[in-house]
C-alpha cells in the first residue's frame, strides 16, 4: 500500500516507518510543525527543531522521503484555544485528544494527497475490521496503551488508520530500534503535552491568563487557608504544589467566578461524592452500546476501573464506578471498554453534583 507515516523524531514513529518499510509498502514519511512559535518566543527555547533533525536523519538512512507540514494556525484554532478557554472556565481539558481527533487525523487526512490509502503514527493501540466495522483495542502493553487517546475517532478515520507497534510492547520497540541501529535508537521518550514538549503548561497558562489572587478554603468550614495565583492553576484531586502545611491537602472544587480553590484534608468522607459522573458529547466507535458494566479509564495510564453504565438523552451517559476515584474533574474525557479491551467511546466529564450542589449550599450560607 501507499503510506503516509507522521514521525515525531522519537523512537516509536520512526521504527513504525521501518516495519512498514520493511514489509513492502510505499512510504513516505510527514513532519507536523505545530509549534506555537510567538509564545516559545515568550516561554523559552523549543525543541521542535531537535525534533526535526532526527526525523531528518530516520528518513535519510531508510531512503524515505520527508516532508513538512505546517498547521499552527490550524491548531491554534482547533486545540489551542478550545484548552485556553476549558482552563478559564475551571474544566481539566486533554489537549492530546483533540489533537488525534481534529489534526493528525483530521486535517493532515485533508493536507495529504488522496493516492495514500493509509495513514500510519506510532501510536500504541490496535485497530481491526468486523463485520464492516472498525473497533478500537488497547496494547498489549498496559503502560504505554494510547487507546484513551484515540477514543474520540470515527469510523472515517479509523478505517484509514495503521498503528504498526499496536501489538507491541514497549521493550520490543526497543529492541527494533537497535535492530535498524537508528539515530533516536536511546532518545528518552516524550512527555507532556504535544504541543509544549519541555516547557511547563503553567507557565503556558500563565502566559495566556495571567495571576489573580484568591482563596483558598477549607471545604469543611469554609475557613481561609491562604492565598493563590488563579483557580486555572488547579484541577481537582491535586494534593501536589498547594504550599500550606498540616497536610495532604487535596482541592476538592473550583469557584471560577469568586477565585476560589476549596481544600479539604479528608477527601474520601461520605460528604464527598467521588464514585458518580456524567459524560457528555459521547462519541460512540462502532456502535451505541447498551447499558450494563464497562471498564473506565479517567486518565492515560494502565489504572481501569469497574463500572455501570446508563444511557440518557442528549448523547449523555452516567457512570458509576465501583471505587472511589479522587480526580473526577470536569472537562476531563471518561473512556470506557468492555472485558476484552475493545474501546466503546467515551465523552467529556459534565460535572460532580455532589460537591457542585455542597459548594453551592456553602456559598448561601
């Protein structure tokens, strides 16, 4: 087959650009320059050329040609902004998810030439066809598992989709990229957000929005613990960076309109509600799926959970876990599987009414 490869400069695209090679398709290789230029200019050095030049070096020594695509504009647009304004409204947003769903499988599938009938990334999952439809399945690697990732693709972009290491594990990857003797064969794999690389999405926040001092409260007595930079600064279930002794102390909810961050030292009392939620904007992979358990990942990472699913209007559905969870925050993007990994879908974490209503109540008195 024709395929375009998106590579990164990390070990993971270039040895998926290798197999494909390796197995006799026609490939060449793509670079996404997404780079936020005037805010690195802001917010220090970028590693986006380091990136590059070992794309360029991958490329060279498999006889792949390379080319550049620019769409910082169109992520500014499409993820940029949607974060900025998810921070600002006091939601935990995943800037990862919209950039799988609206660029690298969006508008690169728009930027490229039509003759490629596959698109294939390093991404760790597995994508398979039955019965006409395409399903979505974790790695078998729990660690590296990038299915949480890829839970908001449709069917349109699933069908044109190749992940090469999906039934890999991570070691085995390694031990590719000595087999080619690759250039990144020892680079350090990436971490954070796509678009920041090594600078720190507080200072990314800062920029945009700035300080602005406010309470924190204890949530049980709504006494004033101390002061803070901005209530964007902090997502729920945080126990980490608060600066207040007689801890731990977790932040249990967020006022966006009066600036304030409630804390509490005893997050899992049964004032506490953390075991129920509600999705919205579900995106449903192979088909709407019927109430009854699931499994839920809240975060990326190979930690799942047992859960009860309904379905309710308005493409919502309620979840209750089996256990507690302590970083049930809204804007975050609840995943959910069944017993053997496939991926039903998932959507955007609406709200903790228990907590939301108490908060509420507090404020009245």
């Amino acid at each position: 087959m024709k395929v375009a490869v998106l590579v990164s400069g990390g070990v993971d695209s270039s040895v998926a650009l290798r197999l494909l090679q390796q197995q006799g398709h026609d490939v060449t290789a793509f670079y996404l320059k997404i780079w936020l230029e005037d805010e690195l200019t802001y917010l220090g050095e970028c590693p986006w050329e380091e990136d590059l030049a070992y794309a360029r070096a991958v490329c060279a020594q498999a006889g792949v040609p390379l080319e550049i695509i620019p769409l910082q504009k169109e992520y500014h647009e499409q993820v940029v902004s949607y974060t900025i304004a998810s921070v600002k409204g006091g939601r935990t947003p995943n800037p990862d998810m919209l950039c799988n769903k609206r660029i690298k499988f969006g508008m690169f599938f728009k930027a490229i030439d039509d003759s490629f009938e596959k698109i294939a990334t390093g991404h760790y999952a597995q994508v398979f066809e039955d019965e006409g439809r395409f399903c979505l399945k974790r790695a078998p690697d729990p660690i590296k598992d990038q299915s949480y990732f890829l839970s908001q693709l449709s069917q349109e972009q699933l069908k044109r989709i190749l992940f090469p290491l999906g039934h890999l594990h991570k070691s085995e990857v390694r031990d590719l990229a000595n087999q080619f003797d690759l250039c990144n064969k020892d680079r350090k794999d990436s971490q954070g957000i796509c678009f920041l690389g090594k600078l720190k999405f507080k200072d990314f926040i800062k920029h945009y929005l700035g300080e602005r001092s406010g309470d924190m409260i204890e949530f049980e007595t709504h006494t004033v613990l101390g002061e803070h930079g901005g209530a964007w600064f902090y997502t729920i279930g945080q126990r980490q960076g608060l600066g207040l002794a007689g801890g731990p102390w977790y932040v249990i909810a967020k006022d966006m309109a009066r600036n304030c961050v409630y804390l509490s030292r005893h997050y899992y009392e049964p004032d506490k509600q953390r075991d129920t939620f509600t999705i919205e904007e579900c995106n449903w992979i192979s088909q709407v799926p019927i109430n009854g358990h699931v499994q839920v990942k809240m975060r990326h990472g190979p930690q799942l959970c047992d859960a009860w699913m309904v379905l309710k209007d308005n493409n919502e559905a309620h979840i209750t876990l089996a256990q507690r969870d302590q970083g049930i925050a809204a804007g975050q993007f609840a995943v959910l599987y069944d017993d053997s990994g496939i991926c039903i879908g998932g959507g955007v974490i609406k709200q903790n009414n228990m907590v939301d209503d108490e908060l509420m109540g507090a404020r009245e008195d």
